[in-house]
C-alpha cells in the first residue's frame, strides 16, 4: 500500500479525481440504484437475467476497488486502464445522454494519462 501523500501534487490530483469519480456512482447507487441502471445498454441487462440490482452493485464493488487502487495502490497501470476503457464505453452505449457523458471523456483521458505515467517500461 501506497501513502498517497508521497505522491508528487500533480499525480496526487489525478489519483483522488478518478477515485471520487468511481467512489460517488457506486455509492449513489446504494441510495437510489435506479438512477444508475439506465447507464448500463439493454444487451448487458438481459445478459444479468433479472438481476439488474445485483449486476448494478458488483459493478459498484469493482469500481470501489479501482478506485482504492488507484488511490493507495502502486503498479497502477491496470486499474488506470480499466477506468478509461468503462468510461469510453459508457459514454459509447449511451450516446443519447452524450450532453451528460461528455465529461466521462475527460476523466477517462485523465485516467489515460495516469496509466501513461505508470507504463510498463521495457527492459531495452
């Protein structure tokens, strides 16, 4: 585990951004889940067979864990990616609320710059 109060200020803004942006939907969810069903396409929610309340609330543990991940964690390229590909496919499959989503694609850049600062370097 990483103290993130180590972290130079500029990675320390990024890591706290993508982690509150992942942290607030999974834990809103838990108040009013029906507020954050409608984000998922039709075609994961017949994949859950009716247990969209279920699907809705591991999604939200997994985007807690990134999210911690993110925040104390170190070799943080994964999580990093993770983030941004849901988001771009968030903002994909709802493109009607694009108006809203808009700024996914700003934290999801975010999150890429995160996982660009913690590539995997090549041993050349």
């Amino acid at each position: 585990m990483q103290n993130p109060l180590h972290l130079p200020a500029a990675e320390l803004m990024l890591r706290i951004g993508l982690a509150l942006s992942f942290i607030y939907p999974a834990l809103s969810a838990l108040v009013d889940p029906y507020a954050w069903i409608g984000y998922f396409p039709s075609a994961v929610l017949t994949l859950a067979s009716g247990n969209d309340l279920l699907f809705l609330h591991v999604w939200g543990t997994c985007q807690v864990l990134l999210a911690l991940w993110v925040l104390f964690g170190t070799r943080i390229f994964v999580p990093s990616i993770v983030m941004a590909i849901a988001l771009v496919l968030i903002v994909i499959a709802n493109p009607a609320q694009f108006p809203i989503l808009f700024r996914d694609l700003s934290i999801a850049l975010a999150a890429g710059a995160l996982a660009w600062m913690h590539r995997p370097h090549g041993n050349t």
